[in-house]
C-alpha cells in the first residue's frame, strides 16, 4: 500500500479530532495532614502541573503530573514552561487521534521532561475517550480485572497513630500498607514493621519505602529483619544510580527490591533487573511520560517476570487518581497493587473525589478519565509557580 492510503482510509473512517490548544497551569493542593518522606523530608502541599487540551470542536481533556525534582529533574515552573513552549506548539492542530504518533512527538520535542509529557498525554487520553464516548480503560484494551488493590500509605509521626489508622482502614477493606522507613533510626523502624505485622496479622500485605533516603548499612539490616515480618518488598532504599548497594541488600535475599525512583525508563528496568537488583517495580506516570509509556514498561516487566505496583506522586488530584485507576485495570500484571495518593487531600479539584471503596477503586464508567473538573476550585488552587 502506498504511503498516504494508510491516513486516507483512518480520515474517512474517523475524521480527525483537531488539537485547537494547550493550556499549562500550576496548582499547589493541600494535604488533610503533613505526610513524612524517606530521608525526613516533611509534605504538606502537593504541586502539580494540570494541563487542558481543547480540541477545535470544544471538547476538553484534562491531564496531571506532580512536580517531582528528586524524582525526574523538573521543577513546577519548568514543567509549565515545557508544555507551553515546546508541546503545545507541538500538538496545536494534531489529531488526538492519532495517540501514539502525538507520543512519540512529545518526547522527541522534550526527551527528558516526562512528568510534562505525562499530564500531556493523560489529557490526549482523557479527550479522545471523550469524542468517541469510551473510558480511558477501553482505549487501553479493556479491562482484565474485576478490582484493583488499593495500598494505603503510613507516614505518621508516632507508631501509635500509624497502628491506628490502619486499624481504621482495615475495617475498611485494605489490605495492602505501606511503611515509610528512612525517617527513624534502623532499630526502630524494624520494631515498628514487626509491631505492624503482629498488630494486622497475617493477612493483610506489607511493604516499605525508603524514597532513597536509607544508609547502605541500615537499608541491609532493615532486609535481614524484614523476613521474619513477611515483607513484601523494600521500594527503592537507596540512591536511584546505586547499583553496587542495591545488589549488597538484595543480597540479603530475606525480602524483594522494589525500583521506584530508579526505574525511570525502560533501559534502568531491564538494566537492573539483568543484575538481579530487583524483583519488582513501582511505575508512575511522570516517569514515563504517561499513560502510553507506563502501558509499554508494564507490558516489559510482565514479560521479565517483575511484580509491578502502579503509583501516584503523593498528593496527584483525583485526575492523576482517575489515569492510575485505569491503566490499574489493564496493565498485564498487578499483583503489589495501586497506591492512589488523592484521598489524602484536604481537597480537589474534582467534582466527585475518587474515594477507595472496600479496599478498590471502582473503574470510572463515564467517558474519557471519569472525572469531572471543578474550574473553580482549579481557579482557587492555581499558583505561580515562578513566584
């Protein structure tokens, strides 16, 4: 077939849906309590970069990446920057349709700025569904599971409170947590995981994540005492480039690693996973520059025989929320769960928050992400982030 038949026949059988233009915008979200990190580091906002695409027909998708600096090198104002002069420009009179050809466009206009690519192409996503009055999910593939588990996050001061609020979400149907360790001294943080595991039984999932924040000596103590609590994996303890350290833990072979902040691209997965660094990954869509790119490292880590968490940055609206659930429901493997971070706002941008239900999230039925933007709380929310 001559070049050219291809995109005559997709005109006459979908007429294309024109990008008319790309609006960046920063928001900084309040959190209902401050959530503490690997390494100390104390959250009590959240920032991100919201992006709205509006196609010539005036449709409007929407898109969100948490700004993320120790995580992809971007700042909030710098993501805003991308989007306005360089994928904007790039997308302006595009067909949306067109998703994966607008992918690979976006990153060769900005190959190291995923998070903005990421918001980018969860609005493309969002649209589209929209004009053909689909879910995200049914763009994806479809569905290959009933319900996703949800992991709760624990980041508490006090053992005491973090004891009590998974107490709470027991009750409520989780049963996958998630530790913060990186915060106090070794000792402590193994008393705390073996307190947590007598205090949920055996039942319920455990995991715990150091953001890089853990000395190579106590990442490997903390992996020789994780055994005896029935850990599931430790997430990404050590620096993303600390190859040699990651191997010194995993060593250890008491509890799995868990690539977060060093699987940012489909080369440190396979890289890692070839030397047996890791047996898992946490991806997350600013990493991966979205929705196209985290389906094409979830399809690689199930062929590699990797257990795969999906994430949200904390804090991500119930927009990122709405993108991680539907690529939860149709990634290849998703045995370590999602851990959705919009429930731990004080409030949203949406009209409807994504709330966990019984330990799930629902899969949104309503076309595009699902979720209905409230302009006027984007409006109360949006910063500058130059400021």
């Amino acid at each position: 077939m001559a070049p050219g038949m291809d995109s005559g026949v997709e005109r006459s059988l979908h007429p294309a849906l024109r990008i008319a233009r790309v609006e960046a915008m920063a928001i900084s979200l309040p959190l209902a309590r401050p959530v503490l990190m690997g390494g100390g580091q104390r959250i009590e906002r959240s920032e991100s970069l919201l992006v709205r695409i509006i196609a010539q027909d005036g449709r409007t998708g929407w898109g969100e990446a948490s700004a993320a600096p120790t995580m992809t090198g971007e700042t909030l104002g710098g993501m805003v920057a991308a989007v306005r002069d360089r994928i904007g420009p790039v997308l302006a009179g595009s067909d949306a349709l067109r998703r994966l050809a607008l992918d690979r466009r976006m990153a060769e206009a900005v190959p190291a700025d995923t998070g903005a690519r990421a918001a980018c192409d969860a609005a493309v996503h969002d649209l589209v569904g929209q004009h053909l009055g689909v879910p995200v999910a049914t763009l994806l593939g479809g569905a290959l599971r009933g319900h996703v588990a949800v992991m709760h996050l624990l980041a508490n001061p006090t053992l005491d409170e973090d004891l009590a609020e998974a107490a709470s979400r027991a009750r409520e149907g989780i049963t996958l947590f998630k530790l913060k360790v990186g915060v106090k001294p070794v000792a402590e943080e193994i008393a705390v995981l073996s307190r947590m595991r007598e205090h949920l039984g055996a039942g319920c999932g455990l995991c715990a994540d150091g953001n890089t924040g853990m000395r190579r000596d106590d990442a490997i103590a903390y992996a020789r005492a994780a055994g005896a609590s029935g850990l599931l994996f430790l997430e990404q303890p050590l620096a993303d480039d600390d190859l040699d350290g990651a191997l010194a833990v995993a060593g250890e072979r008491s509890v799995g690693l868990c690539a977060d902040e060093s699987a940012h691209s489909l080369r440190h997965v396979m890289d890692w996973h070839a030397a047996g660094a890791i047996t898992g990954v946490n991806l997350k869509t600013l990493k991966l520059g979205g929705l196209t790119g985290l389906m094409r490292a979830a399809t690689v880590a199930d062929a590699l025989g990797l257990h795969v968490n999906l994430a949200c940055k904390a804090g991500e609206s119930s927009v990122g929320t709405a993108a991680l659930v539907h690529l939860g429901y149709c990634v290849p493997n998703l045995d370590w769960g999602i851990t959705p971070s919009s429930h731990y706002l004080a409030e949203d941008i949406v009209r409807s928050p994504l709330r966990p239900d019984r330990g799930s999230l629902a899969l949104p039925s309503a076309p595009g992400l699902g979720v209905c933007v409230d302009e006027a709380a984007v409006a109360r929310f949006r910063i500058d982030p130059a400021a």
